[in-house]
C-alpha cells in the first residue's frame, strides 16, 4: 500500500518540530480573521456565521425541482439552495431541440427559459439564503439574467439577493457538459461578471477546482489550477475591463472537491486562503483586506462514492464533511451514497443533509476555529501542496496562462495522465478503497438502495412545454429583443452583451436562442449540433 | 477473415454527456490490452456512431454513459439492425442503476459494465466475444 499523498509525496510516520523548521505564527498562520488568513476568516469561526447546509438539486421538470427544494429546506438545508441545470440547457440548446429532447430534466433542471425559472423559484424566496445555480458557463450568463428578472417582477432589491450563479468558462476541459469554444465562453463570461460587478450584485462566479478534481486530478494539481484560473479572470477583469482589483476580488467563489485524504484536504484548503492572499496582495495590489479572503464552498467527493456496498459512502461523506468542517469553508453540499447509481433519491439526500447536521451540531468540530492549526503533520503537509501547487501554477504561467496552457494542452494532458494513474493504482492495489479492493462481498448479499430512475416519458413532456411556451409568448417581442442581441454581438468583442440578454430573456426567448443568435453573429453555426437552424432572420 | 487482424472497438460517449473519464480510462486499458480502439470522444450521435463503426470496420462498439439518459443506446441497436449489421457487438458501462441492466439486454445490449467490474473483465469479455 502506497503510504503517500495523492499527489505522490512519500509520507513519514510521524511529524515533528524539525518539520516544520523556520515556522513563523505570525507570518505563516496568524490568529482567525488576520491576514494570511490560513486558519480562516472569521475570529469566532462557526460561532459567528454556520456553513451553508446545502444539497444540490435538479431532475425532472421545474415542477419536480421545485418539490425537492421544498422538501430539502423541510429536510434541514439551511442558508442557501443550489440548483444545477440539466445537459441540453448547459450545452446551450433547448429542450425542444431534436437532442435536447432526449435528455431534458436528465443530471439537473431544464432551465431553459425565464419561464422554468419561475416554476423552479415557485414559493421559494430570493433573499435570506444565498441562491447558487450550476451548469456550464454560457448559460450561467442567462441564469443571472433571471435571477435579474425575477427580482424585478417580485420587486426585490437586486443588491439584496447573493449567491453564486455565473460559472468559469474552463468547464468543458474537466468533463463538463459544455460545448462552447473557449473563446466565446470567455467573452461571455467576462461581460456578465463585469455587468453584475459593475451593477454591485452579490452574485458571484464559480472559479471551480471541484470538476477537475473530480475527473481525476490530484490535490496540488487542483489548488494550482485553481489559482490560475483566478489569476487569468481577475487579470482580464482588471486589464481589459478596467474594473478595480477591489470590486473585482467580490466576484469569484471556489468550490473545492474534498476526497477522503482527511488531512490532506484540509491542508489543501488552508493553503488556498494564503495563496489567494500573496495573488491579491503581491500582483493585484489589493487595498482592501476584505480583498484577500477568497470565498471557499466545499463539495464532497462523488468520484469516491463507490458502486459497491453503497452504504460505506455515508461513512466517507462523514469524513470529508468534517474535513471541510474543520478546515473552514463557507458553505457544504455533499455528494450522496448513491453517486455510483444514479441521481440522489430523497433517502440519500436526506443522509448527506443529516450528515452535516451531525458534523455540525454533535462532533463539536464547529465550537473551535481551525482546531488542526500548529501540528506538525498538517502544517508540513500545508506547506508541501503549497509548494507542489506553485510549481505547476509556475509552468501554467510559463505557458501563457491558463488558457495558453489549455492551448498547448498542457492541463488537458496533466488531466488524462493522472485518471490513468490513479487507475492503475485502485487497480493493482497500490491504493485501496474497502468494499471494491478489500472486505469485498457478492453482489447478491450487497444492500439494495433506492434507486431514483429516470423515465423518457419525462424528458419529451419537458420537450412539449419549451414547444408550447415558444408559440404563446409575444413574438414580435421575442424577435425584436433577438435581433437587438444580434446587433449587439456584431459589435467589438467587448460591446457588454448583458443588457441585451436580459431584454430577450424578460421576453422569454429561450436558452438555445439567445445562445444560438450570439453564436450565428460571431460566424458559428445557430445550433452548435448543426441540426436546426435559426427560426428568425435579422 | 484474416486471423491476424487486431480486434477493433469504437469508444465512445453519447448525446450530451461530457464526462469522459470512464471512456478515458476504458479506451486506455484496451489499447494495453493489444486491442485497436477508434476514440471518438463527446457529443456523438447515434447516427455518428454507426457510420463511424462502418467506416472504420470495427468488431465492438461500446459506450459510457455517466447518469444518463441510456436508453439512447437502442437507436445504435436499431440503426445497425437496418443496416444489416448487427455482427456489431455493442456493450456500455457506467453509473447504471442495476435494476436498468436487464431491460437494456433485452433491447440488444450485449453487455453491461457497471462501476463494479475490473480492467480484465472488460478485455476478456471483448477478447472472447471477438475472434478474428
């Protein structure tokens, strides 16, 4: 058995002062709420502000999602909701597409236009929780269009509603439903955020290591990655867009992937608040401290939710859950034991709910800030992903970036070897998961869990429902709005096309549209499967 | 058939799934294996799929699926069926809820793989199935 970090540094059996020789309190962790903020943001901890309790939602109709968010805040979610759309939405075509028909409500909601929003906020509030919605990146432009304008017809003050609801443009690299060219969703990206920072929204942008991580790649990798990522956002932010570093840092969230290294996840994400610091500080020259504290969301592993005796999955979420605990996050959904099977059914949801509750309220694990800081061992291991982490963020930079780096493929090769290696190492043994490798028991004799089916019956029902609302909404209107964004997005590449999105989607022209209009003014195909073509001519 | 033509498997994911590190680690355990893998990646069709298993002559066609909508699979089964082809093994692995395996062989599927089996049992199967 490998006794070694997942990415690959031999470990000792035991950790001591010389270790950690030169370690300096002040410098290199400082008290809870002080620059560089390894042990965490906040002087009281959890005392003073709960992580968000949270589980992902998103199968079926709007309807259906709905329910579920219903039931999950009956369930004990507690400070936000999170919703993740399903694959014709995040791949920018409607469920009404010949494509798209096949797998709506399939992996998430079909929000595919301002009206399933609707349906899917239906009683649920904007404000007093914080609203995340996942997916892929250039829907996450029209998914801040919505939440605009639902706050409009509901007459909430936009500036009251916070969350994280654009999305990195990166996606597509890490195994994301994702398909649009890396050019395009950059633009897009850049001018939502500019838009929603500039209109000072408390909605931000998911800056993720969590999908590259879990397609396989390793902890320092991700952590260097992650502050790439940053590194080339904020830049274009502040370079091209001309904001200001300070309104810039208000922006990106990270949603960190955490497996069952316990002591390495922790040491992972202490590291990233003190590298985010030194970028903030050192290059982008930050003048406020509120700057230099990066938002930190933590994601259970689903990659180590096992097919095999699924119930031993509820015992690795109570782990990685106290990990996250215990290394000081600001929000937490889990995976959930059936991750291997299919979607959560309500019994898993329930569990991984009921598993942060018991981290949160029995272990005790929320009463003391940052209780690993100053052993040996996880100060050592801090320091190393650290210094992992630079040099491959390093070789990125060398590169020209990370999108120089995804040019050259760099992260694309990074990515492939190491799910190859990590293979290879289940396989022979040289790592071992209980219930796959060890203790393994007929299949017969494995506990048979709830399985929540998806039926195709579902996804064309979501299909007609795009069909019908394409016929009865104002359609001068729709084709109006369409034709402004596609004058919009014939201008230079960086004439803000926010504004006029938001106008077709109050309209509600639909995803696959507005995705569609934009593509055809900068030279693409309407639908990016080449299947049908634009119904309008501008 | 010329005995020492390598068997050859087209790899592939299906519809809108973009989660590639299954196929990722399949096609590479097959390529260890001695076996000739045609690596078609994304956002693939049913059609596509076909007229690349045509195309490029191949014994096996399998697919990853990853929480998915799977039963897109039969349109392979019924396009190569109306193109008189169904020596075509087709098999598919991924996160398949079990109880769905037996309605997916019985609409032609050869095989199924499920998160639980091993690297050999993969190649065995192919290796067995497919005698060139």
């Amino acid at each position: 058995m490998k006794r070694e970090t997942d990415y690959g540094h031999t470990l000792k059996a035991v950790y001591t002062p010389k270790d950690i020789e030169g370690f300096d309190y002040e410098r290199d962790l400082a008290d809870p709420g002080l620059s560089p903020y390894t042990r965490g943001y906040y002087p009281e901890g959890y005392r003073s502000r709960m992580w968000t309790q949270r589980m992902t939602a998103g199968l079926g109709s709007s309807q259906d999602t709905n329910k579920v968010l219903h039931k999950y805040r009956e369930m004990g979610q507690r400070g936000g909701m999170c919703v993740i759309a399903d694959r014709p939405t995040a791949l920018g075509i409607d469920s009404d597409h010949p494509i798209g028909r096949k797998e709506a409500g399939v992996l998430g909601w079909p929000g595919g236009s301002l009206a399933e929003f609707e349906e899917l906020m239906e009683g649920i509030p904007l404000t007093g929780q914080s609203i995340t919605l996942l997916g892929s990146s250039a829907h996450s432009m029209i998914r801040l269009a919505y939440v605009f304008a639902l706050a409009e017809k509901r007459k909430v003050n936009i500036e009251e509603v916070h969350g994280g609801v654009l999305e990195y443009p990166y996606g597509s690299l890490f195994g994301q439903d994702d398909n649009q060219p890396l050019d395009l969703t950059m633009k897009l990206f850049l001018d939502a955020s500019e838009y929603a920072i500039r209109n000072k929204f408390h909605l931000r942008a998911g800056i993720l290591s969590q999908h590259f991580q879990e397609s396989g790649g390793n902890n320092a990798q991700a952590l260097a990655l992650e502050m790439a990522m940053l590194n080339e956002i904020c830049s274009f932010l502040v370079n091209e867009r001309g904001l200001d570093f300070d309104d810039v840092a208000k922006l990106p969230y990270e949603l960190v992937s955490i497996g069952t290294r316990f002591f390495e996840e922790i040491a992972k994400i202490r590291a990233l608040r003190r590298m985010w610091v030194k970028l903030a500080k050192g290059k982008f020259k930050a003048k406020k401290e509120e700057s230099c504290r990066l938002l930190i969301s933590v994601h259970t592993s689903g990659r180590t939710m096992t097919y095999q005796q699924p119930l031993n999955n509820i015992v690795r979420t109570a782990i990685q859950t106290l990990a996250g605990a215990v290394a000081g996050c600001t929000a937490i959904d889990n995976a959930t034991l059936d991750n291997a099977h299919a979607e959560p059914s309500a019994l898993a949801a329930r569990m991984s709910l009921n598993t942060q509750h018991i981290v949160a309220d029995e272990t005790g694990a929320a009463d003391v800030v940052d209780p690993l800081g100053g052993s040996y061992f996880v100060e050592y291991l801090t320091n190393q992903v650290e210094e992992e982490a630079y040099k491959i963020w390093n070789k990125i930079e060398e590169l020209g970036g990370m999108s120089g780096a995804i040019k050259k493929e760099y992260i694309q090769n990074m990515l492939r070897e190491e799910i190859i290696k990590k293979h290879r190492q289940f396989e022979t043994g040289e790592r071992t998961i209980v219930g796959v490798h060890k203790l393994v028991i007929p299949s017969e004799e494995d506990f048979k869990i709830p399985i929540q089916e998806v039926q195709a019956s579902d996804s064309e029902n979501i299909a007609r429902r795009m069909e019908e609302l394409k016929k009865t909404r104002n359609i001068p209107l729709v084709k109006e709005k369409l034709g402004q964004l596609y004058n919009d997005a014939k201008k230079e590449n960086r004439y803000n096309l926010m504004p006029s999105v938001i106008e077709a989607v109050k309209a509600y022209a639909s995803e696959g549209e507005i995705i569609g209009v934009i593509r055809l003014a900068r030279g693409l195909s309407y639908d990016p499967f080449k299947m049908i073509t634009c119904p309008f001519d501008f | 058939m010329d005995n020492k033509k390598r068997i050859k498997v087209i790899i592939s994911m299906m519809g809108l799934d973009g989660h590639t590190s299954g196929a990722l680690v399949v096609a590479q355990i097959l390529k260890d294996s001695g076996i000739e893998v045609v690596y078609l990646g994304t956002y693939q069709t049913p059609e596509m799929i076909v007229a690349a298993a045509i195309q490029e002559d191949v014994d096996a066609i399998g697919i990853s699926f990853h929480a998915s909508n799977h039963f897109l699979i039969e349109e392979i089964i019924e396009l190569l069926r109306n193109k008189g082809k169904e020596d075509i093994l087709v098999f598919c692995g991924g996160t398949i809820p079990e109880q769905q395996i037996p309605k997916l062989k019985e609409k032609g599927v050869d095989e199924v793989f499920t998160p639980s089996c091993t690297s050999e049992s993969i190649v065995e199967y192919i290796k067995s199935k497919i005698r060139r």
